[in-house]
C-alpha cells in the first residue's frame, strides 16, 4: 500500500508542523487572549464584589434611615395624641363655661318668670278676693236681701280662703 509507505516519509514533517502550529496558538493565546480574558474576570469580580458592598451599605442605612423614620414616626405620633387630648380638654372645658354661663343665665330667666309668676298670682288673688267679696255680697243681697258691709264681705272671703 503505497498510502501507508509515503507515511514514514511525511510523518515527521507533519508532526514538526503540528507542533508549530500549537505552539503558535498557544503562545498567542495563552500571551495575549487569556490575560485579558483574566484581567476582565478579575474585574468583573472586583466590580461584583464592589457592587456588593455597596449594596450591603446602602441595606444598613436605608435600615437607620427605617429605624429614624419608625423613631420620628413614634414621637410624632406621641405629639399628635398630646395635641388632640390638649384639643378635647379644650373643648370640654369651654362646653362646660358654656354650659355654666347658659346655666346662670336659665336660672335668672326662670327666677324672673318665678317672679313674674309669684307677682300675677298675687294680683289674681287680689282682684279673685275683690270680686269674691263683691259676689259674696251681692248674693247675700238677693237671697237674704241683706246688705253687708264691703269690709266684712272682704273679711269673710278672707276666711275661707286662706283660712
């Protein structure tokens, strides 16, 4: 076979050459494509772990700024229910002035109505008295068809209405 003779006549060119050509690519990459490959891998691991610790910051103080915001939250809070008691002992207090005032001044009407009440009772039971006595004597007139003195007429009325 004379495929397998011309073997040993080109074995040792083709093996020359394949190692050249590794050679050459391993050098060219392993020179110049991997420590760029290696410097973009250490800087995107810088970057990530950079990225990382930002985070990891930016976490403990959006958690302070929580823990301020959850503190001002409170006091305020505080302040407000302070604000809102002071604002209904306020209002309690001025309700019940109002209350006192409108009190007083229900008292005084309705002592002057007593007043006024006590002043007409009076003057009905005068004048009832007056024409009681003026009744009373006119009937002893017509009945008895005595006449009676205005006095004892009033006197007698006197008797048995208070009496």
């Amino acid at each position: 076979m004379p495929q397998i003779a011309q073997l040993s006549d080109t074995y040792a060119s083709q093996v020359f050459w394949l190692l050249v050509f590794f050679g050459f690519i391993f050098f060219v990459i392993g020179n110049g494509m991997l420590p760029r490959v290696m410097a973009t891998v250490e800087a995107r691991d810088g970057q990530i772990a950079a990225d990382l610790a930002a985070a990891e910051a930016a976490r403990r103080a959006a958690d302070e700024s929580e823990a301020a915001w959850a503190t001002q939250s409170a006091s305020q809070r505080a302040e407000a229910q302070a604000l809102i008691a002071k604002a209904k002992a306020d209002a309690t207090h001025a309700a019940e002035t109002q209350l006192a005032e409108a009190a007083k001044v229900t008292d005084t009407l309705i002592a002057h109505a007593d007043a006024r009440i006590a002043a007409a009772r009076t003057a009905a039971l005068g004048e009832l008295e007056a024409v009681a006595s003026a009744a009373a004597g006119d009937i002893t007139a017509r009945l008895a068809g005595l006449t009676v003195d205005a006095g004892a007429a009033r006197a007698a009325v006197m008797e048995v209405l208070h009496g």
